[in-house]
C-alpha cells in the first residue's frame, strides 16, 4: 500500500538525516556549540496530547531544563536517558525531587496532633517551654473545608504548636514541608525562620535558608505558626522530610539539544550526545479524518540514534514515567503493575481509590483510570521504583533494585529500557514506546456516565487497545508524516509562513482540549473543556471560535460540539428561547453551571455554525435535524439581536456592554445565516424574510457605529473601537452583504491601533484575543495586509515570557498572559485556512 511506501521512505529519510548530522523532517541544523540560549520557538511545547487529562507539555526550549508538566502547570514527568556505550546523557526532563518522611504532615498521616488557639497567647507561645494552658488539641491538617480538614479552621488568626522527635545524626537534606492558606510567621524552636505575606497553595520543601539546620536539636522539636486567614480558603499543615540525594551527579551528562521543530502532530528534537545523533519524535497522532485513530489515547515516543564517528556503539533508552500522571495532588496513593500482552510489555498505575468522575473544575487533573507505558517486550526491560531516583540507578548499574510485579505507593516511577542494538556507519539503531491512558468513564452526560468513545460500547480493554496501537505503528507513523505535510502545506498556501507556524503550534492543543465520547442516544460528542477560564464543559462560545480547524477537516466534530446544546434545549431541560452557555463543569455535563446567560452570543453562534456546516457539507441536513430549535434562535435574534441589551459576550472578561456593535454584527450574520439555511431547505417565503431582514439592519448598523475612520464599540459612543471579528463570516460564506468600505475601514484602523504583541480587542484595554486578531486578518483585502497582522503574533509566541501551552488572551504591550491557557479556541487559527480551502478547494 502506499502508507507502507510513504512510511519506507520517511525511514530513509530520516536514516539519512540522522547519520549526517543534518535537520531531521525540515528540521533546521542544529546551532552551534556555543549558542546560547537555545530560541524560543513556543511558549510551550506540545509532547503528549490526547484531551484534558492526558496533556503533557514542556515549558522550557530546551528539553532538559526542567520536568514536564501537565498543561495546568502540575509535574507529569518523564525523564530520559541515553546510554552510548559505558556512557550516559540525559535528553529529557529533570528527576522531580524525592523526598522520605522524618515527621509526617498530616495529609501523609491521620493521626498528626497539634496544639492550637483562636485567641491572641501569651507572650513567648512560640517557645519550646511555652505555657499552653487553654490550648486545644487537634489534628493536621487545619481548613475551612470540611472535605480535607482533619480540624475545622473559621477564624480569622490562629496559632499553632506542633512538636516531633529528631534523632540527631545527619541533617543533610533535612527540608520544612508546609503549606498553609493565607499569611504566616513560622518558628522553629522559638527562633523565627519564615515569614510570607500571602499563600502557599502547594507543599514546598525548604530549609529557610539553612535556618532548619541551625535550631533543629536532638529529641524534642517545636515548630509554631501564627497563620492569618485575609480573603479565601483557609489551610495549614506542615511535617519534615529529607530530599534523597542521587548518587550518580556525577555519571549523567547533559544532552546538548541541537534543534526542535513543531508540526501539527509531532514535535521533533535533536540532540548531541557524545558519539551519536539523538532524534526524539512525540507523536500524538490527532487525524481528523480517521476517528478511530483520533479516539484512541496513546501516543507514540519515538528513538533514533546514529553513530557521528562512522564507529560501531551499542546504544540504550531509558523512560522514567512518573506515576504522577494518574493523580490530581501529590499525596494520593497508587497502585502500579506490570503486565503482558503478547509482544508488548505494559507498565500500568492509577490511584487506589478510584474516585471515577469524582472531581470537576478547572485546575484539577484526573485521578482515576490507568496510565501505561508501552514497549516491545523483545528489547524491553521494565520496572517499578519507589522513585525515578531508584530507577536511573537501576539503569546505571549503581544500583540492584528488585521491584516486584505490584507496588503500592507515592509518586512512583514507571521505568522502561530498551535496547536499541548498534550503529555504525550504515545503521540507525531505533526503538520506540508508547504511552496511554484509560479513563474508563469519560464524561457524565445528564446523569449518565459516559465511555471514552473507543469503548463505547463497554467490551473494550485497554491493554488490547495498546496492542493495536503497537501493531499499527508504521501505519500511523505514514499516515500522520502524510498529513503534517499536508496540512503545512495548506497553511503555507492559504496565510505564508508565519501563518502556518502559528496555526501549527495550535493544532494539537485545539484537540486536546476536547474528548470524544458516544451519547445515550448513540451519537457522536466532541466536548470541550475551557481551560484556565471556568473550567466549563461544551461552551458554546469555545465551540464558535474554534470551529475553523473542524470545518475545513472534519464538520462532524463540530456537531458532536453542538449536538449536547442542542439536546439541552430539544429534551426541554433547557427552556429559553436561545441557547445555553455550556453542559456544565468539565467532566460533568448535567447541566448549565455558568451563572450568566449570553443570549445573542450563544444563539448567534449555533445558528452561524450550522450554516457554516451546510455550506461545507453541501446540505442543510443537520440543520433540519434542529430545525425547530433554530427557529426559536432565530426570531429571538430578530427581536433583540440587532441593537442588544446590556449584556455578556464572549469576551465576558470585559464585562457588560450595551449596545455592542460587534454582538450585532453576529446577530445580523445569524440572521443572513438562517435564511441561507432555509433556502437550502426550500423554505423560500422564510428565506427570503430573513435575508431581508438581515440586509436591512445593514444601513443602519453603519449608521449608529459610523465614527470617521473607523465603526464604533458600542452604538452612537464616538471615541471608541472594536475589531469587528464577527463579519468574517459575511466574506466566508459569501455573504457580501456589508460594503467593502467597511471593511477597508476597519482593517487599515486596526492596523493603526497595532502594538508590538497584536492589535488590541478594543480601545478599553491593551489586551487582546488572538483567535480574533485571526479572524480580523482574514477580512483583510490583500496578503500584504494580512501578514501585516501575522507578524506581532509569531512575535507573542517567540518573546511571551508566560511559559504555558499558548494563551489565547494575552496583553499587546508586553506579551503577558492575561489568564486563559491550552484552550480550544485557537482552533480559530484557522479561519484563513478555511476561507482559501472553502474557495479554491476545488
């Protein structure tokens, strides 16, 4: 077949590259050795992307400058490490440091007491010998939630003396473990040793500056606290630890990185270390058009390794996956195994309670279901560790240690070697793994708890699923090689090269943002998550700018976005006559939790995407399939939507507004859109009503926001401005019922308004939506004016000092994050895109 071909020839290729030290897949050469630091060619690099949960990220530009991180921020570390004959260098990630207890904390141990009180206490309270007559006694840790305190905290100031037993000896890497919510004073035998005004939201490890060392004595210590509670939650607990120490510093080098590149699927890193080339490929392959492989949670790491003297070395990997992965906090306990199936080796972890769908929000991460590490079990060995510490020992040699086929504990490490064989001057030596997740419940769905959708049906297993994905390495690895290039290549074409650097970067994180899943009426969901925002389920307005990148590659998971809107409203859960905001909260989908409605937004947005899914699909056959509900959005839009009440939109960070010129550009964008879906259905007399209706608003639309030069932020307020993003569609689907003047006025306005970092949402602030300043730069008349837009962003993204998968809000000054990050959104990159392959598709 051809895939086979294509996969042949992509080994050839990247044989060739390898073994000449030159750019692997488009990759540029590698810098010399003496540049530094390396460019930032992303905010943040994608390295394992499947949906919310299972989102692994790197947020330096040099792979081993720290550990990878969920996208929230959170360790999910993998670390790597190649063996080149008797030596070693390190390619991937920093160890997370390990820490063994001294003296429990309380969210380690149940029965941690404390002396406490309410009450200001008499002068020296904090001394080993203090009177504490009147004290209470209680239990670690302290909060105003009763879901983790051990003791009820709810007033404003409390102090508290906790004491424990120290048997002298060595005190290296002896560190304080505290937490505490909001405002402390810390002593240690009566000497104070910390002060912090504000919160500490995780346990951190620390010495004070080697305070610790200097007051901690033989036998009995005191540690007391005064903790002031100023705005939120309240919080206090606080142990002692040592941090193991490796005793291999000295054995490990660092992997010089050589380059790194981005595609929309993979990202590509090549390294230096000693006498070979190093290529590592993460590949999550997210293909749009193959659902059964888009559905399937398992990524691919890839290993390449060529000799640079043309000599014969015998060359090794080792993964060290943290069991980190498959929890929410620090703390929870896990159960690792390993296991068998056929050919492949599998590591498996997951918590040992297994809360399924037992948390929602937004900064959490899963903690139930199974993470597992995947290799030939030909040229892999795998263990289980108490830490990644033990597990680069056990591959060092240094160290003999014996895991079993089970262990119950804390932050594990998930160790796989293979053993990629030689290479010399005519040979790469290779090897890859494999990394999954099974949820086993995904979403809950109005009270029912839904499968990932590639065991919707209940019979999967996941571990078979890792077989199938193993046995189809070659086949996916063609396939996503295929499609990268197709989908720059487009790109290049639509928007040139800063364009298609930009939308690259947003590939992934569009997609992984979502999760698919089959509803109890045996269609398909695509349902989002609104990352670092409010952490809602199925957001309309996400679903609205996101939808280039699903229109132009696959409209029916843009339905599955709008079929739960849809059934909220059809099933008369929902009553109003127009559309919700969302689902609820990520994963629990039972219902609106947004405490606002944005009816002209949201109803505007589902009646605008389901033309846009008729004009790509060549029919209006789901429209019909809502047609009802869409005409309850409609006529509310033809009474309220062209001058709107004071009310939100997407932008909800802005705050209210009346009379937004922008928001009535939608509802009049909605309005064109339903007749041109009533035409498809032969609903002429309706057509032709609402297209009227539509080109009416026009004239006068341009007369209340007419301010010389440029269309106003709100109707008859002169002095302001808005970009105007919601009239792309009038040009996307041919439309063409706003003059060009508008739009000639608007683009050279905003092109003036232009900071270093993009083109502000508005004259109110100097922030900005990068998925708007996209959909903006499409209206604009020639490439020229277009690149004129892309430049500031390829700048945002090279310079922003806010190391997170990329922000979609984001100040035009400075370059700072403004709040939201890995959101689904900038899936609206791609309106370029689509409007040149919607045209010239042909």
């Amino acid at each position: 077949m051809n895939v086979h071909k294509s996969v042949k020839s992509l080994q050839k290729c990247i044989r060739q590259a390898v073994m000449a030290g030159s750019a692997l897949l488009l990759v540029a050469a590698g810098p010399p050795a003496n540049a530094q630091p390396a460019p930032q060619v992303a905010p943040s690099y994608p390295l394992i992307t499947h949906n919310p949960y299972f989102s692994i990220w790197s947020n330096k530009d040099v792979l081993t400058e720290a550990s990878t991180v969920h996208w929230t921020g959170k360790p999910h570390s993998l670390v790597g490490i190649l063996k080149v004959d008797d030596q070693f260098y390190r390619f991937m990630g920093k160890a997370v440091k390990s820490f063994t207890t001294i003296a429990p904390a309380g969210n380690e141990k149940a029965n941690m007491q404390i002396l406490y009180t309410t009450r200001q206490p008499a002068e020296n309270w904090q001394s080993v010998n203090a009177d504490t007559q009147g004290w209470q006694s209680g239990l670690l840790p302290l909060s105003d939630d009763s879901k983790t305190a051990r003791t009820l905290w709810q007033s404003d100031d409390i102090w508290i003396r906790r004491s424990f037993e120290f048997n002298g000896g060595n005190i290296e890497g002896l560190k304080i473990k505290l937490r505490h919510d909001d405002n402390i004073v810390l002593y240690l035998n009566g000497h104070k040793v910390y002060q912090k005004e504000g919160w500490m939201e995780e346990f951190q490890y620390t010495d004070f500056n080697n305070k610790l060392q200097k007051y901690l004595r033989q036998g009995r210590n005191v540690l007391a606290a005064h903790v002031r509670n100023t705005a939120g939650g309240r919080y206090f607990d606080i142990g002692l630890s040592r941090e193991l120490q490796p005793d291999y510093k000295e054995t490990i080098q660092v992997a010089r990185q050589r380059s790194v590149q981005i595609e929309a699927m993979q990202t590509i890193y090549r390294f230096d270390c000693g006498k070979v080339n190093l290529a590592v490929t993460f590949t999550s392959p997210l293909l749009l058009q193959h659902l059964d492989i888009l559905s399937r949670p398992v990524s691919y790491i890839t290993y390449q390794a060529a000799s640079k003297d043309g000599k014969a070395h015998q060359v090794a990997v080792y993964l060290g996956a943290s069991s980190d992965i498959a929890i929410n906090t620090p703390n929870q306990e896990v159960v690792s195994e390993s296991l068998k199936n056929g050919q492949l080796s599998l590591l498996k972890t997951g918590t040992a309670a297994q809360r399924v769908l037992g948390k929602k929000g937004d900064d959490v991460r899963i903690d139930w279901g199974y993470f597992y590490v995947g290799a030939n079990s030909n040229h892999a060995r795998q263990t289980i560790s108490k830490s990644v510490i033990e597990g680069i020992s056990t591959f060092l040699g240094t160290s003999g240690v014996q895991t079993t086929n089970k262990i119950k504990g804390k932050q594990l490490s998930l160790n796989t070697i293979i053993d990629m064989g030689a290479t010399d001057a005519r040979h790469l030596a290779s090897g890859h793994m494999l990394l999954g997740y099974d949820e086993q419940y995904s979403i809950q769905y109005f009270h029912t708890n839904l499968r990932p959708w590639w065991n919707r049906n209940g019979k999967g297993n996941f571990s078979d699923l890792m077989q199938k994905a193993a046995r189809d390495y070659s086949k996916v690895m063609g396939l996503v090689r295929k499609e990268d290039q197709k989908i720059r290549q487009e790109l290049l074409m639509a928007g040139g090269a800063d364009y298609a650097r930009l939308c690259i970067l947003a590939y992934r994180q569009s997609i992984a943002a979502h999760n698919i899943v089959e509803s109890p009426q045996k269609e398909l969901l695509f349902l989002s998550k609104e990352n670092f925002s409010n952490g809602s389920i199925n957001t309309v307005d996400l679903t609205y700018p996101s939808a280039p990148l699903y229109l132009m590659y696959n409209t029916e998971l843009l339905k599955g976005m709008m079929r739960g809107i849809f059934y909220y409203s059809e099933s008369g859960k929902w009553t109003k006559p127009y559309s919700a905001h969302d689902l609820g909260t990520y994963p629990i989908a039972n219902g609106q939790t947004y405490g606002e409605d944005m009816p002209v937004e949201e109803a505007g947005n589902m009646v605008i995407l389901a033309a846009a899914i008729a004009k790509v699909d060549g029919n209006a056959d789901f429209a019909k399939a809502h047609w009802k509900t869409l005409s309850i959005w409609a006529n509310y839009l033809a009474k309220a939507g062209f001058d709107p009440a004071n009310q939100l939109c997407t932008d909800d960070f802005a705050g209210h507004l009346a009379r937004n010129v922008n928001l009535s550009a939608k509802a009049i964008m909605a309005l064109r859109s339903f007749g041109y879906l009533a035409e498809l259905l032969g609903e002429k007399k309706l057509a032709k009503k609402f297209t009227d209706l539509a080109k009416s608003m026009v004239p006068k639309w341009m007369e209340l926001a007419a301010d010389g030069d440029h269309f106003t932020l709100s109707f008859e307020k002169k002095g302001t401005w808005s970009q105007k993003y919601n009239l792309v569609w009038d040009k996307v689907l041919d439309f063409n019922i706003f003059p060009q003047e508008v739009y000639q006025k608007e683009i050279s306005y905003y092109l003036k308004q232009q900071n270093r970092y993009g083109v502000p949402l508005d004259s109110r602030k100097s922030y900005t939506k990068s998925d708007w300043i996209m959909w903006s730069a499409t209206m604009a008349p020639d490439r020229h004016s277009f690149a004129a837009f892309m430049q500031p962003l390829v700048r945002y993204i090279s310079e922003t000092p806010s190391r997170v998968p990329l922000s979609d809000w984001h100040d035009t000054k400075d370059g700072r994050q403004q709040n939201f990050q890995a959101r689904s959104v900038v899936g609206g990159y791609y309106m370029q895109a689509f409007n040149y392959w919607l045209h010239y598709r042909k």
